[in-house]
C-alpha cells in the first residue's frame, strides 16, 4: 500500500494490527519496564494520560517505560520488548507512538521480526532467536506516531522492539496480513475470511464509528465498539463491506452476528462472492436480521469465490462475520507455496 490515510499516517495503517491484544497478542518479554508495564505497547485504543498522577516509581504512564541507564563501564546499552503476534503474518508496517513521551522518550528505535515454532520460554526465545531486521536502527521523536513501511514477505510470528539506550513508547502496531500455518489448514472447521487465516477486509462504504477489520476478528465481540458500526445514512443506497479470503473456496456456511448492536443493527443482509474469472455471484439473497442475534445460514457452495462482499441494508452495525468452507486445491498449494 502507498500514499497516506485522512489522518496523515501511511496506508498500510489500514490493515489490522496483528500485535493487538484482543487478536491474542502478548508482551512475552522485556528486559526491564521498572516504569510502566510492558503490556500496555499492545493494548488497543490511544494511550492515556492524566498529569500529576505519581505512584511510588513516579509519574503514571500508559505504555511501556524503563529506568534511566547508569552503566558503570560507560556503554550506553540498550532495552528491548518481545511481543508474539496474535496472528502470525507478512508485516507491512510499524508504528511507534511515544504519545506522551515527551522528556523520556528514546532516541532511536529498531524493530526486529522471527518465525518460531510452537511455544518456548519466553526466556529461550530471548536468548536463543536469530533475529530478522524490519526497521534499523533509526531516529524516533517524542509524543508521536513514528511509522515505518516494512518490505518482507516472509511470515513472522515475533517482533522485538528496541529502545536506544532507555525511554518509553506507549503504542507499538505491526500492520499486515495473516498467514496461516498450512499444516493446520485441513484439521477442521475452516472460517475462509478469519483475520488469522488470511482474510482481510480491502474496501468499505463507511466506516464511522468503528473499523470493519473487527469483523474478522477471532472469539466474540464483548461490547458493541468490538464490531463494525457506520453512520446514519440519509439517502436511498446501502452500506457494504468486502473481504479478501484466505484464499479461493468454496463457501458452505455464513455467519452474520448482530451481537450488542440492539437498536442500530441492520434491518438485512445479503452475500455475493466474486469468481477467479471476475463474475460476480449470489451466496445468499437479501435476507431479513434481527438485533443482537448470531445468524447462520447454509450456503450453495457449488462455485468457489475469492472475494466476498457483504451488503447491508440500510446501515447500522455487525459484530462479526464468520465464511465457513474449503480452499481449493490450487489455494491450499498456493498458501504451502507463501
């Protein structure tokens, strides 16, 4: 992606965040956040902050912040985070935000990426990786959103941040898109447009009150904000949504969640799914929903698609979208290929 979104952040900001905590993204390890915890580089939403609030270690800060280093031998050093992915994937950018890091933020900053295996000590994984450089070591500036773009095709399942020497970031995001792992691809019940699968919403009509990544996210939305809402429509036409799938496949059962959307949800739905050949077919017809209900329907699943657009009628909000099916021969080749 190129160019940069309204908010003067770089497009690839658009695609989810595969470090968020509610993908199931965890702050595995750091060597030091005397100052604030390093869990909170993950959680969602801006960082926070209320002054003259001090704890016994000082000012409260809403990221991650180490001490002051005092190294004896008179080497600066440097601290670091391990974050683990809540979906593992190809990383397209990074942004750093040291909102309200102002007199304590680092310098610099470097971020590196690895695909580990199943799920060793986070003391193991600290020691023991051969790291992948995504962005060098490279000038930061205070309270702000640092973004870098990350050319790698590769798959991650890691990303180390690095503080040069000390200091405190509020926000790390890792932007990109999910990558399966291909040995679990036939092992069972197959969501085609999860986030952690590959899926990946590219276009909307609207997007007001929330983003409509949300829709693929994994588990249940908890409160409404966890889904997709757009704003009140005042003319004739509809809002919609388009997802990109894991891959090519063959659509046998769709999900529609209007969960904690009570008064605003939509009044229906309907499903069309486009074709290798460019033709745009119908997998469900317009379809009455009903609020706060998770809605299944069966699906002709005669002709594999690749992308799926999702229209609503006339606006309102979704919790979640769930396309149940099989890949293709050729996707699930192409998908081992990556």
């Amino acid at each position: 992606m190129t160019g940069n979104t309204p908010t003067g952040l770089p497009d690839f900001t658009m695609l989810p965040d595969l470090a968020l905590r509610p993908l199931g993204a965890a702050v595995i390890w750091a060597n030091d956040d005397l100052f604030a915890e390093k869990e909170n580089l993950i959680k969602p939403g801006p960082a926070d902050y209320r002054p003259a609030t001090f704890g016994h270690k000082g000012q409260v800060y809403d990221g991650w912040e180490t001490r002051r280093r005092r190294d004896p031998a008179g080497e600066p050093g440097h601290d670091a985070a391990i974050v683990r992915l809540g979906v593992p994937g190809v990383i397209a950018g990074v942004v750093v935000d040291t909102a309200w890091f102002k007199g304590n933020y680092p310098p610099e900053i470097s971020v590196d990426a690895a695909e580990i295996e199943g799920y060793p000590p986070a003391a193991e994984i600290a020691r023991d990786t051969a790291w992948h450089s995504i962005v060098d070591r490279t000038k930061v500036y205070g309270d702000s959103r640092n973004a870098f773009d990350v050319d790698s095709q590769r798959r991650w399942t890691h990303v180390r941040l690095t503080m040069y020497p000390d200091g405190g970031v509020a926000r790390l995001r890792v932007h990109g898109r999910g990558l399966p792992d291909p040995r679990f691809l036939n092992a069972g019940q197959f969501d085609l447009a999860a986030i952690e699968n590959g899926g990946l919403v590219t276009d909307c009509s609207n997007r007001f009150y929330s983003s409509p990544q949300n829709l693929l996210f994994p588990g249940v939305a908890r409160v409404m904000g966890d889904g997709w809402e757009t704003a009140r429509r005042r003319d004739d036409a509809n809002d919609w949504v388009q997802v990109r799938l894991a891959g090519e496949g063959l659509i046998r059962i769709a999900e529609i969640d209007t969960s904690y959307f009570v008064g605003n949800s939509p009044g229906a739905a309907a499903l069309r799914g486009l074709t290798a050949q460019g033709d745009w077919v119908p997998l469900l017809p317009r379809t009455p929903l009903q609020p706060d209900t998770r809605h299944r329907f069966l699906l002709d699943d005669r002709q594999p698609v690749t992308e799926v657009r999702l229209d609503i009628y006339p606006d309102g909000g979704l919790s979640r979208l769930r396309l149940f099916g099989d890949l293709t021969t050729a996707a699930m080749d192409s998908l081992r290929g990556r």
